[in-house]
C-alpha cells in the first residue's frame, strides 16, 4: 500500500500520531468505539501518553503494526 500524502491525514476518520513515538495498537479492525476511547498508547522518551478516538464510529483500518515506530502525523487508525 502506498504511504498517504499530507493531505490524506487529514481527512475526516483519519486519526494520526501526535509526535514520534512507538505505537502499541488498542483496538482491531471492525470494532465500534466511543468518542474518547483509546485507540492506542504512543511512547517517547520513556514516556507515554493514549491516542484517543475523537468521534464515534467502527475502526475501519488500522494502518499499523503492534508496536511500531511512527513519525508524527502518520496514520494509525482509520473510523468511519
């Protein structure tokens, strides 16, 4: 699959990472989540800190692997 452009981050649904860190993934694809749910904790600098859903919906994509290594702005999940 090919990488997202900028302008496909920020599409609505689209939620990304906030800063460079790991991402360990709380959710799987097909799984219906509250606004505010953590989706997946992000750490950086032996610090860590939740990625949450900023809307309701069904987790349509995960774009990542368990614990992987992200920039900030990559796509992590995908609600529609």
């Amino acid at each position: 699959m090919p990488p997202l452009t900028s302008t496909e981050r920020m599409r609505p649904g689209h939620v990304t990472a906030p800063f460079q860190g790991v991402v360990s993934i709380q959710v799987r694809e097909g799984q219906q989540v509250a606004a505010g749910e953590v989706l997946a904790t992000i750490e950086a600098m032996k610090m860590e800190a939740t990625i949450t859903a900023p809307r309701a919906g069904t987790v349509a994509r995960v774009a990542l692997r368990n614990a992987q290594a992200v920039a900030g702005g990559d796509l992590v999940v995908v609600l529609s």
